[in-house]
C-alpha cells in the first residue's frame, strides 16, 4: 500500500512538473498597423518603448507575414493555424469559420490552461452553440475592452491579469481596436499615460502618400493610436513582474493587416501583408536578436500547442517556430502565402514570397486596388484623388487607383522595399518568376483554393467609399474562394 503511494505521488509530481515547464502565452494583437510603425523596425517617429524592450531582450522577426491583410480573416487564419479560403466563409471579412475547423485556443483550454480574449475578437463560427456538431468553449473569459474613456480593446488586459487563476497556466489573446479608424486616441488622450502627442512635422509619410498637411495630421493621429497599444502592452509586463511570471510567459507582438492608409491595409504589398513580429520569453528564448527567417501567421498556433506539450491538430497548416526559439535552425519554410479576397470591395489576388522575392498574381484585373472603404473615406485617399484630377500623381501614388492592374507583379523586395518597380517580364529574374509561378500554382491546388465566376461584388463606392444601396449590390451565387472544392476539409499545407 505504501508503496503504491509513493508511485502515485512520484506520477502527480511529474505532472505538475511537467505543467509547470508549460510557458504561459500572451498574444497582443494590434489592429490595422504597418510592420514598419514601430521603432524596434526603423521608424524614428513612432515613440514604442515597451515593444522595443520586448524586441531587445527577444527575437524580432524581420520576415513574419500575414496571410490575409483583412481584419477577420487574418485573425481566424491565426486561431485556426489555416489558410483563409481553408477555413470555409470565413475567408472573407466578417464570416464564420466552418465549425468543422478547431481553434487552438480549444485545445489550450482543454489541456489545463486559463484562456481568455479581451478586446477585439472577429472571429465567428459555422458550429451550433450547444448540440450534436458543437464546438469545445475556447475561452473562458471573453469581455470587448472598452471603458469609460478608453474605446481601445485594451481597458481591461491588466485587470484580466491581475484576476487570473493563479493555479493554472494561462493564454491570453489580448486584441486592441488601435489603431482602426476612426481615431479616437486623440479624444481620449492622458499625456501622463502616453506622453505627448505625435506631431504631424515628425511623422514618415511613404512615397505612396500625398505629402501634405492634412494627410500629416491623419499620419499622426494613428501614430498617437500605436503609442497608447504600446502603453497597455507596457501595463501587462509590468504585472507580469509583479507576479513574478514575466520570464515564464512567452509573448509575441503582431497586427492582423497593415496601417488604414491607401496601398496598405488589404493590399498584397509589403505596407499591407508583412507585420511586426516581436517574441519574448526569457526562459525560452535561446538566442535573441533579429531573425531573418521567414515565416507566416499560421505557424504561431503549431508554435504555441507544441510548447504547451499539446498536440497539434491535423487541420493546422503551419509548422512549429520552436526551432528558431531554440536558436537551432535558420529556417523552417521556404514560402509564405497571401491572399487578396473581398473586403468592402471585389478582389482575387494571391501571393507567394520566398527569399528576396516576392511575386503576385491577380484575378480581377479590371479593378483596382485602392484599399478598403474607410481607408477611401480618409482624407488621406482623397488627396490622392485631388492629385490625380489635377493629373500630378507620382508613379508611386498613381499605383493606388491603378485599373486596370497587371496580372503578375514580380519584386526584389531586398532591393525596392515598397515594391515600386514591376519586375515581371525582365529577363534577368525570368527563372525566379517562373519558379515561384509554379509553385504558387502547386500550392492553390494542393490546398483546394479557387477563382469562382461570381465573388463577392463591391458593396461600397470606390471613389467616396459610401456604402452602395442594398438594392444595387447582385450577390446572388456569390461563392467565398475555394467554397466550391471544399478546402475547408482539406488540410494539405502546399508547399513550405
């Protein structure tokens, strides 16, 4: 008998050794922010201390993409570890995942884990509430973030942290609104919390913008939105240190598309599809600094399960990070894959990047690709339409209302960073276009996508960005990409 004992409790120590080795895991997510908006990624405006300090003492990842730079796609293509047009409707923005499709969240959950969301979520499912074909709950606690004052998605990350079980490992996915439009930072600013507010004067207008005071000040108001989502980041560290679980809590910094300025959120482009990728864990991380290796989105559910000793489901399509955190591998894809599906206005567009290049292929020529509707609102786009009727747009401008577009685009990002220079068709990168043709072709095959006949039509005016009457819009047999091969049952990753 006493032996027996002592076997049982030598197993209950081992389990909780075993879960005490488990990190806990923080995801804060910003919203509608540009990879290069940060100062750890070069912009000498943008005041991020805290993000900084996480990037110094961690990895900053120089080449981490998003595979949809749309708002609920993005982030159901990170819960799920999916393509967008793998996870069924919801490859398109403001649809429901298929409820045959786990989160990772769920496992988490299921494994022992405290979850919770606080601020933004965007996700929905396909899945009944209760009954036959039900979803596990993914997180217990789920509250909207807002407070009298602070509309930011982040009023209660450090009340969520304080409150936590203190008995578990926890995950939180902690979403702020910052930095979507309209702004709201300036309205409920606190200069002894942020600081003073970003001057138009000091703000990096890109070559795609008009350079002008209006458009400065609309630069500046969203800059004043990624400070107060560096502050809050700031509150939370600084509980982790109070409980003293910072070095044991891996956290990772990201955006769900880029900045809500034309040529950026939504586009396929760099300023819309890369992120800033900051990870910190003291305890975890092996060897710190800059990474240049490539990854994308949906690795960080594969990640994240296989450092809570969870298993990965087969559903997930990314691979582990674990090998860049132990400092044992440079690489762990060749390839990261976009999409360009309907937000606000009809697109079909993909990409593929691999090494310095990056090449995209779209579907619907014809159109342009000027940005969502309430970047066409902004009077940001509108001194771009000021520009072009008095027919003074430079070429890097132009490219915002271009129709009708090229089919292939074809950048050596190392070499044109804002990918201004159209190199498909040059002789000199002929076997690297064709080669990543091919491969993007294998990887839409391979992962079911499709170009339906009918999509999702614009259901806003692309000059005002007004919403269009109900009765204008025709979309009727509408199909989200891939509906019709059932990629939301396929699992296949394509190339990697």
């Amino acid at each position: 008998m006493i032996r027996y004992s002592v076997f049982a409790v030598a197993i209950m120590f081992a389990f909780v050794a075993k879960a005490a080795d488990r990190p806990n895991v923080i995801l804060f997510i910003a919203d509608d922010v540009s990879w290069n908006d940060y100062g750890c990624y070069g912009n000498s405006a943008a005041r991020t201390p805290n993000i900084d300090a996480l990037a110094a003492g961690g990895i900053r990842f120089d080449k981490a993409y998003l595979t949809a730079s749309s708002c609920s796609p993005s982030r159901s293509s990170i819960v799920t570890g999916r393509y967008p047009h793998n996870n069924g409707k919801g490859a398109e923005l403001h649809k429901p995942i298929s409820g045959n499709i786990p989160w990772f969240p769920e496992v988490l959950k299921d494994s022992g884990y405290y979850t919770a969301l606080s601020g933004k979520h965007h996700m929905t499912s396909t899945a009944p509430k209760s009954g036959p074909g039900a979803r596990p709950i993914p997180f217990d606690h789920v509250d909207g973030g807002r407070a009298n004052g602070n509309s930011g998605g982040h009023a209660n990350w450090l009340s969520v942290t304080e409150q936590r079980p203190k008995d578990k490992p926890f995950f939180f996915w902690f979403a702020a609104y910052d930095a979507h439009r309209d702004w709201d930072a300036d309205k409920q600013w606190d200069v002894a919390k942020y600081g003073p507010m970003h001057k138009a004067s000091d703000v990096i207008v890109p070559p795609f913008l008009s350079d002008d005071p209006e458009t400065r000040d609309d630069l500046a108001s969203y800059y004043n939105e990624v400070t107060r989502f560096d502050y809050y980041i700031g509150e939370v560290v600084n509980e982790l240190k109070r409980q003293d679980v910072f070095d044991e809590t891996l956290i990772f910094v990201l955006a769900d598309n880029g900045r809500p300025f034309p040529r950026a959120k939504t586009r396929l482009h760099d300023s819309g599809m890369k992120t800033a990728l900051v990870a910190h864990w003291a305890n975890g991380i092996k060897v710190t600094g800059a990474s240049n290796s490539l990854v994308s989105v949906i690795d960080l559910a594969p990640t994240i399960l296989s450092l809570a000793d969870c298993d990965v489901p087969e559903s997930m399509q990314g691979v582990s990070m674990k090998p860049l955190l132990d400092g044992t591998s440079s690489t762990i894809r060749q390839y990261a894959f976009s999409e360009h599906n309907w937000h606000d206005y009809e697109a079909h567009g993909r990409s593929v990047r691999s090494g310095d290049f990056l090449l995209l292929k779209n579907f619907r020529t014809k159109l342009a690709w000027q940005g969502p509707a309430d970047s066409v609102r902004s009077v940001s786009h509108q001194k771009l339409l000021a520009l072009r009727d008095a027919n003074m747009l430079s070429a890097a401008q132009a490219d915002v209302l271009l129709q009708p577009r090229p089919e292939i685009e074809f950048y050596n990002v190392a070499n044109d960073p804002h990918q201004l220079q159209n190199l498909a068709g040059n002789p000199l990168v002929a076997s690297q276009q064709e080669k990543l043709s091919a491969v993007l072709e294998q990887w839409m095959n391979e992962t079911g996508d499709s170009v339906p006949p009918l999509i999702s039509p614009d259901t806003f005016d692309r000059e005002s960005g007004k919403a269009l009457p109900k009765n204008s819009i025709k979309a009727k047999g509408a199909l989200t990409p891939g509906e019709d091969k059932r990629a939301d049952t396929i699992n296949a990753s394509g190339p990697r």
